[in-house]
C-alpha cells in the first residue's frame, strides 16, 4: 500500500516537476520572443530613422542651397558710376571692382583655358564632380586635415558669390548644396560665365574684363592665347602666381595650362609650342587717383543717401548709374588754384576754404570743393555754416526794401553815425558820407546805410524773402543786415540765394544727381522743380546791375576777369585779434553760373586769423573763372529780357567846381556876364546856377551837359554873387556849391 501510495506520490511529483519545467521554458521561451520582437523593432525604427534622416539631408543638400543665395547677388552688376551728361565718369563705387561681359565676348581659347586648369569634367558632371570628391576624401583621411581640394567650376563660383575660403565640412556642404542650386537654375554656360566674372585674379580686380584692361589695356575679347592661358593660370593662387611680382612662376603656370589644353585636344602642339615661346608682355598703366573729384563725389553720396535712401553699402553692390550736371574741367581749374598759397592769407598753416559753382538755369552744381585737400569721409564745408558778412546785404536788405515800391536804387540812404539801442554799427572804412543812394550803399558796402533800411522794411519782412531762399534763420534783430548770424549760412545757401538774382527773381534748390538709374537700367528719378518766386524779374535785373558795378568799382574790383560778372564781399572781424578776420567770402555769378567761395580756418582763434579780408576770394575767384574761360568761352555781356527797364549806373557828382566870371560886351546889351566851369564827362549832370541876394539863393537856371552860363542883364554901377551846384537828376541830390564869383559893369 506504501509502496504504491509513494510510487503515486513519485509520479505526482514528477508529473508537477514537468509541469513546472514546462511552464519555465514557456516562459522562457516568450521573453525571448518578446525579447527578439523588441530588437526587431528598434532596429527597423532605427533603420528608418537613419533613412529619413539619409532623405532629409539628401533634401537638404539637393534644395537646400536656395536658402543660401541671395537671389540679387546672382545676377553680376558693374560698379555704380557717377557721371556727367556726357558720359564722362567722375568716380566708381564698388565692394568688387568687375566689369562684366557676356560669354560670347570672349575668345573661344579662353573659354577653354579655364575649363582645362579648373574642371575638365566640366560639362559633364552635375555640379559636383563626386570622383574628384571621393579622391580627395581620401587623401584628407590619410593626412587626418583638410589637405585637397575637389571644388568644379560650378562650387568655385557657390564659394566666390555666397561663402567664406574657411576649409570646413560645414562650409564644403553648403557649397555643394549652392552648386546642386546653381546647376539647376542656370545652363552651362551660364554658370561659366558668371564664374568667368567673378573670379579674384589679384591687385583688386574681379573677372576677366578687368584685369585685361589692368595687365595689357584692352578689352577680353581680344584676348590672346597666351594671354588667355596666363590669366586663366594665376586665378588658382593670384598672388603667389601674380605675372608683376613673380613672372617666372606666372610663366610656369601658363605654360602648364597651355600642355593642359593640348593634351585635352583643345590646341594643337604648334599652337601650344608657339605660345610657350611667347614674353608675358604684362605692363601697368598708373591709374588716376581723381583726387580733385572726391568734393563733389562727396556731396552725390550724401544727396544719394539724405534724398534717395541710397546708402553706401548699396552703392557698393553696383549697378546704379548717377548723372550729374558734373563739369570736370571747372573742378580742376578750381582745385588747382586752390593749391596756390598765394591766395589764402592765413597767419599759419591750415587756412582753408570752399568753393561751389552752380548753373543758374538749372540749379544743378557743375563744381564743388570741400576743402583745399579734400578726402571723401572728411567735413565737406560747402555745407558747412559760417557767418556770410556783407554778402548778406543784397539777400537779407536791398533785394526786400527795391520790392516795396516806397524805395528804388537811387533812393538815399543816411551814411552817418548812428545807434540802434546798444548797437551802433561802423562802416568797414570808418567813413562817413552824410547820404548816399541805395545803388552806392552796396557799391561800397555802406554797414549803417543797410542797418538803417533793415530798420526801416522791418526784420520781419527781410525774414519772410530768407525763408523763400531756404535760409530759416532764428535770428529775430538787426544783426542780419551785416551778416551775424547764429548759426551762420553755407557756402551751397549763399550761391542758392544769389542764383535768385541770376535767374529772374526764382529760387530753386541746387542738387547733384539729375537722373538715377538701377541695376536694370531703368531710370527711377529724374529732376523736376517748380522754381519759387522770391524776387519781380525786374529787381533781379536791378540787382545785376548794381551788382556788376561792384565788380568793376566797388568793393569787389580786385583780381581780373575779362567777362561780364556780378558779385559781393563779404568778411567778419575775428573778436580774438582785433584787426584781422575770421571769414572771408565772394559770391557772385556770369551770365551762366553762380559761384561762391569761403575761406578761413575751420577754428577761428587768437592764434589763426586770415591777415586780410574779401579781396583774396574775389581775386580768387576771378582767377578760376580766367582759367575756365580759356576752354569753355564764357558770355561777356548779361541778357536783358525785354521784361525790365533798364538801369542807369549812379552820378558822381564832382566834389570841388571852381568857378569863374567876367564881363563880355555883345547884343543890344552891350554888357553882360558870362560864369565859367569845368564840365564833367557825365553829361547827365545838371548844373544849377544860383544868385546869392540878401543872404538867400535864388536858382536862377539850370543847365545840361555845359561848362557855361551867361547873365543877360548886370544892373549899372552895382554887383551881383553867383554860384553853381551840380545836380544828380537820379536822386534828386545836390552835391557841393562852387566858389561864388561876383560880376558887375
């Protein structure tokens, strides 16, 4: 019974043993399912993930270049000019000097030349050369650095127009990313052209049409083979291989894309042997620094900027055209008499001065100096302000008071001492006439006369004609009529002003870009002002008048100049060395142009001062305008429009008659007087004849153009007294009595 029950229980046991063991290798045997699916899913989302991160690269680099170029910067632009009507350029402005030519331009061996020593596989490939690749993986493998190069054609373009030379995988990838870009967007040709364009071939000059005219002073197309070979050799290192300092590499190198080219069958071996033998023939032409230019260049950046939001840094990109009213000829006859010291008086070193030159029909400035040596970047001071002296006067008194019908040129100004509360202001010469005509009171820049009729039309008025001219002053007293200023006017402000008397009475603001052009070559500006009325055509021509006057005998009759020119001085006393000057100023114009020109030091102190005032500019400025007529024959006479009267120049009255008398016999009286005199050559000049009786004068007649008179009727045993005054039949104005001669029988 024990037996069997332990032989049951053995089984039993056995049979739950085997049950167990069953159950664990179930087990077992699903964790390791579970355990297989596990490392099959890892690996199969692995394997994906690697895939989609292989296609997402591969997206990148097949498409991703787009987002690297900058669609302007693909299409090649030569620099921005600055040029006058004539095409004559006056400055280039570029980040990359390159003058761009198409393919067809150039010579078929060039072509080939550049293909042969930079990508033979050029053609054939789709951007990127993956053998040259593979190859110079490996090598850069072996040496553990970036050691080789594999860049065509089409990367070497990606890496010149949108990349840095870092030797990088990251910069390597983006230039093949560019180069895919690039070989879909363009053809072949294309894309040669462009890298043709835009390759440094050394001493600043990018693309093959500027450094053929650097290295032999002709265009690409002419381009000889060896010629051709030789630049086509230096791009791989232009300074190492550059034909100026290293000839004999230069040499070596050319003649090994020469053996490229006959090896590819691109030449035969007597052309490539005939080019071997050929010199280099490499010479430098010096190139012109255009250094009196850079004044006025300045002046089309800052308008280019202030007027059409044109900076700088666009400039650089190319492609813009600027015409100017630019007259290359007046600036240099400007900048070279500048370079006289003779004409500038200064104390010390560092006088300077300004000068600009406008057309008046226009407005347009034709020439413009910022200074004796002036460099683009420096302060350009044809803009800058400085007290205008006298040369105020005609702007600020004289143009205003001929506009109001209460006075005219002959009208009589005092010319004496006198005060205006605590200023009482001098004339420059200390000398006094007692009254003087408007006409003469700017013939000789009378200071009191001009206070007095500032005083008189208001400096309200004399404001609202500023603001016309574009002179907004702030001052608010009678300093303006001489000139002192707060802030003080610009050389470019007075020449506007005094364009108004030129031109009939109009103003219109001067400018230096009469057209604009973009890199398509579409114009998107073009001058077009209205002019302001500021003055009547008729007190324009008054002013002429008085104003050539000025120059023939006033204030401003120093220097020479054969042709017809009007103007006014103007100067103000440095306050730190009495006797001296701060500034001095001419500004006038021809019949053609306006000039104005300022000189002194850019600080004014006791220690620099201009030894003497406004005859240096005028005489200055005459010398320029010589020197320009002697090429561009300038008018000798201003136009009189039909519109104005014109204008009589001042009587001068003689200051001392000296006259005499005695009896003559003759007629049915037999006795008479006859009063005798010297005449002057004015023959407007009337002479009053007066008697002198009881202490009062009694005009008795009035003669023109005589030197005598004759007294009909001498009463018998008594005397008569007479005397003559000359008379100014402009002004109204008696000048000195004669000496009184006494007749009788």
């Amino acid at each position: 019974m024990n037996d069997s029950k332990d032989k049951n229980d053995l089984t039993n046991i056995n049979e739950t043993n085997e049950n167990n063991h069953e159950s664990e290798r179930e087990f077992r045997s699903d964790r390791h399912y579970k355990s297989n699916k596990t490392k099959m899913k890892t690996i199969f989302i692995s394997t994906g993930l690697i895939f989609l991160l292989a296609l997402i690269a591969y997206t990148v680099i097949l498409y991703g270049g787009k987002l690297i170029v900058d669609e302007d910067d693909l299409y090649l632009t030569g620099p921005t000019t600055i040029e006058n009507e004539d095409g004559e350029v006056a400055w280039e402005i570029y980040e990359e000097y390159r003058l761009p030519i198409d393919l067809a331009e150039m010579p078929e061996e060039l072509k080939e030349a550049f293909i042969a020593i930079e990508d033979k596989r050029f053609y054939e490939h789709s951007g990127v050369d993956f053998r040259a690749i593979i190859r110079a993986v490996y090598k850069d493998i072996i040496a553990r650095s970036k050691v080789e190069g594999a860049s065509t054609i089409t990367q070497q373009l990606a890496k010149n127009m949108f990349l840095t030379n870092d030797k990088t995988w990251l910069r390597k990838t983006k230039e093949v990313m560019v180069a895919l870009y690039l070989e879909r967007k363009f053809t072949k040709d294309e894309i040669l052209e462009k890298y043709i364009n835009v390759i440094y071939f050394g001493r600043g000059k990018y693309g093959i049409e500027t450094i053929a005219q650097e290295f032999y002073q002709k265009p690409a197309s002419e381009l000889t083979l060896s010629e051709s070979a030789l630049l086509a050799g230096i791009v791989n290192a232009p300074n190492g291989f550059s034909p100026i300092e290293y000839p004999e590499k230069a040499k070596k190198r050319r003649d090994l894309v020469l053996t490229v080219m006959y090896e590819n069958e691109k030449i035969t071996e007597a052309e490539m042997e005939e080019a071997k033998q050929t010199d280099l023939n490499v010479k430098l032409v010096e190139s012109k620094t255009n250094k009196p230019n850079q004044s006025y260049v300045d002046l089309v950046l800052k308008e280019a900027h202030n007027k059409h939001d044109l900076s700088i840094d666009e400039l650089k990109k190319g492609g813009y055209k600027l015409v100017t009213p630019f007259k290359p000829d007046f600036q240099e006859a400007a900048y070279n008499n500048f370079q006289n010291g003779e004409f500038f008086p200064g104390n010390t070193k560092g006088t300077e001065g300004a000068f600009v030159m406008m057309d008046h029909k226009t407005g347009g400035i034709v020439a413009a100096l910022g200074g004796r040596e002036f460099e683009i970047s420096e302060m350009n001071r044809v803009n800058e302000n400085r007290q205008p002296g006298s040369t105020m006067k005609p702007l600020a008194v004289y143009g205003p008071a001929l506009m109001d019908d209460k006075y005219n040129p002959y009208t009589m100004l005092p010319d004496q001492e006198m005060n205006w509360g605590d200023y009482a202001p001098k004339n420059h010469d200390n000398s006094y006439q007692g009254k003087v005509s408007l006409y003469e009171a700017i013939v000789k820049s009378k200071n009191v006369s001009s206070v007095w009729l500032l005083n008189e039309i208001g400096v309200k008025t004399s404001k609202s004609y500023l603001k016309k001219m574009n002179m907004d002053i702030s001052d608010k007293d009678l300093h303006i009529a001489l000139g002192g200023l707060t802030d003080g006017l610009t050389p470019i402000n007075l020449a506007e002003g005094y364009r108004t008397f030129a031109a009939k009475g109009e103003y219109v603001e001067s400018f230096v870009i009469k057209e604009l052009y973009d890199r398509d070559k579409d114009l998107i500006f073009e001058i077009d002002q209205k002019p302001t009325e500021v003055f009547s055509e008729q007190v324009a021509w008054d002013m002429t008048e008085i104003l050539q006057t000025t120059v023939n005998r006033g204030t401003a009759s120093g220097g020479y100049y054969p042709k017809a020119l009007a103007g006014k001085t103007g100067s103000t006393g440095n306050p730190n060395a009495k006797g001296f000057y701060k500034d001095a100023w001419f500004v006038g114009y021809t019949p053609e142009y306006v000039t104005s020109l300022w000189m002194g030091y850019d600080i004014s102190d006791a220690n620099h001062y201009l030894l003497s005032g406004s005859d240096y500019p005028t005489r200055l400025t005459k010398k320029i305008l010589t020197d320009i007529n002697q090429n561009y024959e300038l008018k000798s006479q201003f136009d009189k429009s039909e519109n104005v009267m014109s204008l009589e120049t001042p009587v001068e009255l003689p200051e001392n008659i000296e006259l005499s008398g005695k009896r003559v016999f003759g007629g049915f009286q037999l006795i008479k007087g006859k009063l005798s005199w010297e005449k002057s050559e004015d023959k407007r000049i009337v002479y009053r004849v007066y008697e002198e009786v009881d202490g009062e004068n009694n005009l008795i007649a009035e003669v023109a153009d005589e030197n005598e008179y004759i007294v009909e009727d001498l009463p018998l045993f008594s005397k008569r007294d007479f005397f003559i005054v000359p008379y100014d039949p402009l002004t109204g104005e008696e000048g000195n009595k004669s000496n009184i001669v006494p007749l009788s029988k």
